[in-house]
C-alpha cells in the first residue's frame, strides 16, 4: 500500500477538543489539510471560528461548535449536531485542557478538582459518547488522548497536572482494552514542550530558552512536529494499535 493512500484520513469526521488553539488547533490544521472534515470545539466562539477562517483559507473543512467538556448536557447534543451537520464522528481527538503552576503544598483541593474535571472527566465523558456511537453504529473509529510526557516524568510544581495525564494514560489503556472488539482503536500522544497559551506560565521570560537547553535536539517542539504521529493514528496505517503511546518531544524525557 502506498503511502498516500496508507495515511489517507479524507474520509474523517474528526472533532478536535480545544481545537481553537495551541496544539488543538495544529492537530485540526493536519488533519483538515489533509482531507478530513474537522469539527473545533471549545468555548469560545470568537477564537473558533477565527480557526475555521484559516483552516478553510488553507483549503480544509472546518465548522465550529461550542462545547464545554465538564457539562454532560451539552456532549451528547453536540455529537447529534455533528452527525445531523456532517455525519457521525470518526475520530476523536482529546486535546481539551488546563494546566496549573504551584507549590505542592499550596495545591488547593478546588484546583486540583477543575484540573481533572477538564482534563480526565472530560476526555472520558467525550470517549464515552463517541464510542457509544461507534459500537451503536458498528462502523469503529479512533479515539486520540493528548497526555503528556508528564504523565511519567516528575517535575516540581505541576502536580494537578501531571497527575490528570498519568490518568489519561491508563484510561487510554483501559478503553482501549474494552473496545478493541468494537474496532475502536484508542491511543494517546505525549507531546514535550510546545510554545502554546497553555504554556505561557511555564515558559515566560528565560523559561522557553532553559527548557529548550534541557531537550537533546536543543529546541522547543515547532508547529508541525506533530503531524505525523497524528496522521498515524488517525488513519488506516495505525490498524493494529491500540492502547499506544506515541512520544513526540524531542528526547525530552530520556535526558540531555
């Protein structure tokens, strides 16, 4: 099989969480570039649909629906918009997320409460309900957990955080375990540093140039770098992976 037709994701309805920005909306750009009809969700609709106006300039599919992930009553709703509006959803991809900077003694049990109802409920809750979809349909799919390389590498002040994509690890093994039998393949990426809104606090003033330091190939993660772990698992070329994580940071997390 030739490459072009080995990654082909024209076929996909991809709804990307947090699509609006940062790696989210890198994610969106690859696939929609790419032939996929690529729905961004997050909560704010300026910064939304500004993402469509480029992903279409670019000449992808895009539409924009608002969804916050920690309310129940607006994912099912939404998943039917989609499917009314597109059809249904193919791959997901669970990039929504919140990050959070502190002393692990000044760590607040409210923080660490909005830290997982983002990042772990609500990437549960929106793989629940697509592979609800997708065993209702019979038809699989893909299902993409952005996680980490803090989910296994310790780093001060950042507990919340790594701790809720430690979760999102082993929940991607776990679903990906239920649902093989389904043909729903779930894996996760684990990006390294990469300059994002997100980010901002970690890398402000000398941090990006001191973690750039820190990384083998002697720079921060750029806008395309990852482009081809998504373009893996999102298509045929990842059939028989499931319950995988994909690394893309750099050498990051094995040292200088």
């Amino acid at each position: 099989m030739r490459a072009a037709e080995l990654f082909d994701v024209s076929g996909e309805i991809a709804l990307v969480t947090g699509g609006g920005t940062g790696i989210g909306f890198k994610i969106a750009r690859v696939l929609a570039v790419n032939g996929a009809r690529v729905v961004l969700a997050g909560e704010d609709q300026g910064t939304l649909e500004a993402a469509v106006a480029s992903l279409c300039e670019l000449g992808g599919h895009a539409i924009a629906i608002p969804i916050d992930v920690r309310r129940d009553d607006m994912i099912a709703p939404s998943f039917d918009r989609i499917e009314k509006e597109l059809g249904p959803v193919s791959l997901l991809v669970n990039n929504a997320g919140i990050a959070h900077r502190d002393k692990a003694v000044k760590l607040a049990r409210e923080t660490l409460r909005d830290v997982m109802a983002v990042n772990v409920e609500g990437a549960a809750m929106m793989a629940q309900e697509a592979a609800r979809r997708m065993i209702r349909d019979g038809r699989g799919g893909s299902i993409i957990n952005v996680s980490s390389v803090l989910s296994e590498l310790p780093m001060r002040q950042v507990a919340a955080y790594s701790a809720s994509k430690a979760a999102i690890s082993q929940m991607t093994r776990c679903f990906a375990l239920e649902w093989a039998k389904h043909k729903i393949r779930v894996n996760e990426i684990r990006p390294g540093w990469f300059e994002t809104s997100l980010t901002d606090p970690f890398l402000k003033g000398a941090g990006a140039g001191v973690m750039a330091n820190q990384n083998p190939t002697g720079r921060l993660g750029d806008s395309h770098d990852l482009d081809g772990a998504i373009l893996l698992l999102a298509s045929r070329a990842s059939v028989y992976m499931t319950g995988s994580a994909i690394t893309v940071d750099g050498g990051h997390s094995i040292g200088r």
